[in-house]
C-alpha cells in the first residue's frame, strides 16, 4: 500500500545522537511504558476520530482538495486499525490463550469484535469518499464516524481494563510483544502503511519526554529520519485540523 500521508522524498541527512546526548542522570531509569505499541494506537484512534467528524462539519462546497485529504487520512486510519488488529489476532491472542486460558472467551469476543470493526470501516470508508466529493452530505457521514468511535470505545476499553492488566503477569516486562518495535517490524514486512506515516501517525501529540523514550527502543535509523517524518507529517496534516494537543499514551 503506497504511502497515504508523507510524499515520496528522501529525508535529509539527521546525524545520530552521541551517546552524551542521551545520558540520563546516574541511576534514573524511566518507567518502560508496556505494550506501548498498542497504546498508542489506542490513542491516536481515540484523537482521530475526535477530529475527523469535526473537520467533516466544516468541510465547504468546492474544498475538494481538503475532502480528499480528508478521505486519505480516513483510508489511513482504517489501514492503521487492520494492521492492529491483525498484530493482536496472529502474534499476541495466541500466546495469551495458551499461557492464560481463562481468558479464551474474551479473546474469542475481542477477535470477533475485531471483524465486525473491520467491516464498519469500510462501510464507513464509502460515506467519506461521497462526503469527501460532497460537503452536503458530510454532516450525516459525520455523525456515523462518531456512532462508530463509540462502537470502538468501548472495545478498546474492554482491552484495556479487563485484558491488559493481566497480560503483564503473561509476558516478561521485556518482552516485545504489543511494543512500538514490534508494531514498526510488522508494518516493514506487511503490504499496509509505511514506518514513517505510522510513526508519525502515533506519536501525534505525545509527550516530547515519552517520544524520546519510545524512540529509545526503537533502531537507529528510525531515530536519525524521525525529525524529518514528524515535520513532513505536521506540514501535511496541519490544514486538516492544526496542531494537536493533549494526547498520549495511557499509562493505566
């Protein structure tokens, strides 16, 4: 899938930071933030589908440029939320069912929902193309996102609360499973999204402290071209909506 959010061009040359650069004080270690990779998608889901029904309310006749930037974003989103989906459904639900098979019916409910998700994205996918072509329908299409950012709220809350606490008595504190590098690797080997529109996708808002510390795991030429995606990224999706605020990934 080509690159739905960062035009085609090579990155200028980023030096990697010297190792003095990224000392920290003697004895402070940050808190690791787990399953940070599902984390973080759960957050920049939850803050794209705060703001994409808005920007569709003030989408006017003849924008038809910002319509189809919206419509990308929208497809992006949807190709971003497979993509979880299957990192959950073939590589973290298996291992979770065998050394935790109390939690079978959960999972079998999570995987089932995970489906039926799917397929309302894309029925939602074919009301954004209209509206994107046709600001008098975008109200309607709007308040469909939000009936469908509920829908999905309560499932990542599900995720979070009942399913999350105790995947960390399954998985090592070190594990990679559910981490960002996990999810990067996934997307590097899948015909999905590229590493430099979801990375810049996820760490939308984030705290500059916690992206230096997700960006710590991560391998170095993610960390030397990720100055030039996350400003590349800010030019592009700045005239859908401004620059976004207040969002990041939970630690509960």
């Amino acid at each position: 899938m080509p690159s739905h959010l960062l035009p085609v061009a090579s990155p200028p040359a980023v030096p990697a930071q010297s190792g003095s650069d990224r000392e920290r004080t003697a004895g402070e270690e940050p808190q690791a933030v787990r399953f940070a990779g599902l984390r973080l998608v759960h957050a920049a889901l939850r803050r794209d589908l705060t703001r994409l029904p808005n920007s569709l309310r003030l989408l006017q006749p003849g924008e038809d440029d910002k319509g189809e930037a919206l419509l990308r974003h929208w497809t992006f989103v949807t190709a971003m939320l497979t993509c979880h989906h299957e990192q959950q459904d073939t590589r973290i639900w298996p291992i979770v069912r065998r050394f935790a098979p109390e939690l079978r019916l959960l999972l079998n409910w999570l995987e089932a929902d995970h489906h039926n998700l799917d397929h309302s994205f894309t029925r939602v996918t074919t009301l954004v193309r209209i509206a994107s072509r046709d600001a008098g329908s975008a109200w309607p299409v709007a308040y469909a996102m939000e009936d469908l950012a509920a829908r999905l709220e309560t499932h990542l809350r599900i995720e979070e609360r009942q399913l999350m606490p105790r995947m960390e008595r399954v998985f090592a504190p070190g594990s990679r499973l559910g981490s960002l590098p996990e999810l990067l690797d996934l997307l590097r080997s899948a015909d999905g999204p590229g590493t430099a529109d979801a990375l810049a996708w996820l760490l939308d808002g984030v705290e500059p402290a916690v992206v230096d510390q997700l960006l710590a795991d991560c391998d170095d030429d993610v960390v030397r071209n990720w100055p030039h995606w996350q400003a590349t990224y800010q030019r592009c999706t700045a005239p859908l909506w401004g620059p976004a605020d207040g969002w990041g990934v939970s630690r509960e």
